[in-house]
C-alpha cells in the first residue's frame, strides 16, 4: 500500500506539467528621458499593496474594484524602490535646495479586455521649499501594455519615465528651487 501511495504522489508531482519559472522585472536600464531639476531626493514610499515586489493587475472589463497579483511575475523591488532607482539615475547626484518626496498610489496593469491593457502609474509628490509645502497629484495610463506580464513591464518603463517628465517639469516652475 505504501509503494502504491509513493508512485502515485512521485507520479502527481512529475507528471502534471511542468511549473513555470518565475520571471522577474525591472523598469530597465535606461535613464529618465528628461533629467529632474536639482532636488534633493527623500522618501519614496508606496501604500499597500504596492509596497512589496508582486507585480498587480486589474480586470477592469470583470471588476476594476478587484487587485490581484500575477502567479508567476514579480519586480525585482517594490515600485517605491524602481521609481526611486529611476528618479536618482535622473537626477544624476545634482543637489537642490527643494527636497521631494514621493507617494506611490496605484502601480497595477489595468486589462480592458483580455488582449488589451494599460501600466497605470498614480502617485503624489510632495516639494518641501525655504517658504513651505507643495503637492502634486501625477497620474500616467500608458496604453499598449500587452496581454501579459512582461509587455507590462515594458508599459510601466515608458509610464514611470512620462511621470517623471511630469515631476521634472512641475519643479523645474518652483522658483524657490532653482
């Protein structure tokens, strides 16, 4: 009885297909398009669920309510720690006397349809000045993001380089840091 319990759960764990190899992603190699005025660089940070390494998606077409994260796709950091990556690759070590602070709100692959997404990118920037606080709301849809996980990937490359174009620019007509 044993033998046969053995071969049958040798034959479950051989036989089912084989498991697929988890991928891992990043926002690439690439610098920002456009680098950041001088600024000092702070936290960057991103509210839960986007604050581990799970790569998340939305089923807008079924429930744009609902998150969950692809089976087999993760980042190699959390998105607080790729977009930090990317803003520091941007600034190229240039010191302002403005510090920002980043809050990421949404980093999901929002499907339309089951062919058709969009690496959607929401996040609040906060600029501290010699004369006080200003914040800003920047919120990217990066269309053609594909049907799966690595064409995301590539989406969210090109939407994390258009925000922070949209931050460059937002600091670059803060007069007190320049």
């Amino acid at each position: 009885m044993k033998r046969i319990l053995v071969f049958v759960l040798v034959l479950a764990g051989c036989g089912g297909g084989a498991a697929l190899e988890p991928k891992t992603y990043d926002l690439g190699l690439n610098p920002p398009s456009a680098p950041l005025p001088p600024v000092r660089l702070g936290r960057v940070l991103a509210v839960a669920p986007f604050d581990g390494t799970d790569m998340h998606y939305r089923l807008s077409f079924r429930n744009a309510a609902e998150i969950a994260p692809f089976a087999t796709s993760r980042w190699a950091a959390s998105p607080a720690e790729l977009m930090r990556k990317q803003m520091l690759r941007g600034a190229d070590g240039k010191a302002g006397r403005c510090l920002l602070e980043v809050e990421i709100q949404e980093f999901t692959q929002v499907f339309a349809s089951k062919e058709a997404s969009e690496a959607r990118i929401e996040l609040r920037a906060a600029l501290a000045q010699p004369a006080g606080l200003v914040s800003r709301q920047v919120a990217i849809a990066e269309p053609n993001a594909g049907p799966d996980a690595a064409s995301g990937a590539a989406a969210f490359a090109r939407a994390a380089d258009r925000a922070l174009g949209e931050l460059g620019r937002w600091i670059a007509t803060q007069p007190a840091c320049n």
